[in-house]
C-alpha cells in the first residue's frame, strides 16, 4: 500500500468508509424497516381478518342460540315437567315444537328428559328413551358438564347437511333437568367459511374449546362423534394450547405439511369456539421480503453512484497533482 499513488491511496480509503457507512445503516434500517412491516401483518392485519370472520359468525349463531333458551324456559314445558310429563301434555308438545320448528327454520326441535329419560322431537312426540350410558352418551356429558349451553356441529353419514345442535340445560323450581335442543342446518354459513379466501393459501376453521374441529374445509376432518382435535394435526402438538386461550388472539409459528405456516385464533364466547386463521408464511412476508430486496437494489445503486462520483472527484484531484509531478520531474533532469 506504502507503493501506492496518491489516487489509489484516495480511491481506497474513501470506497472503504462509504461501503462501511452503507453497510452498517443499511443493515440497521433494513431491520428496523422488516421489524416495523413484520408487526403489521401480525399485529393488524391477521388480528382483523380473525376478529371479522369470528364476528361473521357470532352473527350466525347468536339468534338460534338464544331461541333454544326460549325453548328451554318455556313455562308450560317446566311445569309439565315438573308434574311427571303425563302422557296427556305430548300433544300439545308436538305442536308447540312444530310451530317453533316452522318460525325458527329449525331441523329438530327436542326435550330430553333427565328423570324420565324420555326423548320428544316435533315428529313423533315421545320418540324414544335414551341411552346415557350407551349411544347417548353425549346427553350424560352435556348434563354432567354445568354448561349452561353448548354447541355440536357435524356430518351425518352419506348427508351433505352440516347441522349445528344447541344443547340449553332447562331447569324448573324443583330441580327437574333436561336437555332443550334445536338443530339448525347451517351448511351455508359452513361453506362460506371454508371459501373464504385469505390470500392464496390461506384458509378458516373453527374449533371447540376442547380443540375439536367443528368446521374444516376438508370434510375428513368433520365428525360427528369422535371428533379430530386440532394438536393432531401437523406440526401443531405442541402449540395447540396456545391457540386455546380465550382472549382476542392468539398467533403462532409452526412448520406443517405446506412448510412454514403462521395461524391465528380468536374465541368466541357465545358458541364456546375458536375462530382459527391459517395461511403461509412465504403469502404473508412476500411483500416484506419484496421491499427488502428492492431496499438492497437502491443501497448497491447508491453504491455504484457514489464510487463513480468518488472515481470522478479523485482524478479531477490527483490529474493536477500528476501533471505538476512531472513538470517537477522535468525540471530535476534538466527537461524543463
């Protein structure tokens, strides 16, 4: 370097101050800028497409939630439950079930019995008896729960129908017990959930709070019974919990078949669900890394801007310097 001319000395020291200024603020503002745009798909942009489906769909089961209620506290129903339900208050029954069947656009309209076991529907009246121990094993579940209401939704076999039944406890003064339950066909609202479009990977489900799905777009993944829990899914054993927290939402990172994926969870109280988005990383940073490498392509340009203005101020310097140098060369061998 000792033999070095003036110019190159110039060249040399100032190409290396300016490439470490560039370097250091363009690294630094290049993370403060991926930091700033990674929070606010994260943070605002998923947070409002959870919060907008979820609040979609309390629209969708808030009514039939609270017309199963006033199924359940019907007045003449407890009293004739609280008399033994003689046989001779079926009818009226049936048709009190019909007529909120033919206002309500129900499916079913039902009262199961917790002393008497006896299961009425709107079609046959008293239709049969069930079994708590047996295939009616969800009846002995919703009772022994202390929920107040709850949601079931699923497939019948070889039915395309997804129907969602709402379980209400009804209770008279003297503690008789039964189940009010209306099931409504919501196989619209259950298909434009699973058509929602979230980008171009993106997809919605919904979950109970135990973490079995009740809405997916793969019907394989829809049961009646012996529903598919959400941590059994790829890549989701350990970070199901989190997405089990009641609260807005709920965001993580996972690795699942299509690669890395980000989803985001928000419950919702009325149904006792999770609202769950999914949707690929690469979708939601591409135009994060997109303005990355466009601020890499403006740094190098400023680069090569700057070297070039550098190469041209150096030898509008170092050219006098020379042509004095040799003049001086001239005149020391007698030249001149």
């Amino acid at each position: 370097m000792k033999s070095w001319s003036v110019r190159n000395k110039i060249l040399f020291s100032v190409t290396l101050i300016l490439v470490a200024a560039l370097s250091i603020t363009g690294v630094l503002s290049g993370q403060m800028f991926k930091s700033t745009l990674t929070d606010r798909p994260e943070q605002y942009a998923l947070v409002r497409t959870v919060e907008a489906v979820r609040n979609d769909i309390d629209k969708s089961v808030s009514v039939p939630l609270e017309q199963t209620r006033m199924l359940a506290t019907n007045t003449y129903l407890l009293n004739w439950m609280a008399s033994g339900e003689p046989a001779s208050g079926i009818p009226a029954w049936q048709t009190y079930a019909q007529q909120v069947k033919k206002t309500t656009g129900a499916a079913v309209v039902s009262w199961v019995s917790e002393s008497t076991k006896n299961y009425y529907d709107d079609s046959k009246g008293l239709s049969r008896q069930v079994d708590p121990d047996g295939h009616d094993g969800w009846f002995k579940a919703f009772m022994a729960s202390g929920k107040g209401a709850e949601f079931n939704l699923g497939q019948e076999p070889g039915k395309p129908e997804l129907l969602m039944f709402i379980n209400v406890l009804a209770k008279d003064d003297s503690g008789h017990r039964a189940n009010a339950s209306m099931g409504f066909d919501i196989t619209a609202m259950a298909e434009r959930v699973r058509k929602l479009a979230i980008g171009k990977t993106g997809q919605v489900f919904v979950v109970d709070e135990a973490g079995k799905i009740q809405i997916h777009r793969n019907p394989d993944l829809v049961k009646v019974d012996n529903k598919i829990e959400l941590k059994s899914l790829p890549g989701l054993s350990e970070h199901a919990a989190q997405l089990l927290t009641k609260g807005n939402s709920n965001l993580i990172h996972y690795t699942g078949e299509q690669g890395p994926m980000i989803m985001i969870s928000s419950y919702l109280p009325s149904a006792g669900w999770f609202v769950i988005v999914e949707i690929a990383r690469s979708e939601v940073y591409a135009p994060i890394n997109s303005s990355m490498m466009l601020l890499l392509l403006v740094d190098v340009g400023v680069l090569i801007a700057s070297l070039a203005l550098i190469l041209y101020v150096a030898g509008s310097i170092t050219r006098p310097l020379g042509r004095l140098r040799d003049a001086m060369n001239a005149l020391t061998t007698g030249n001149g």
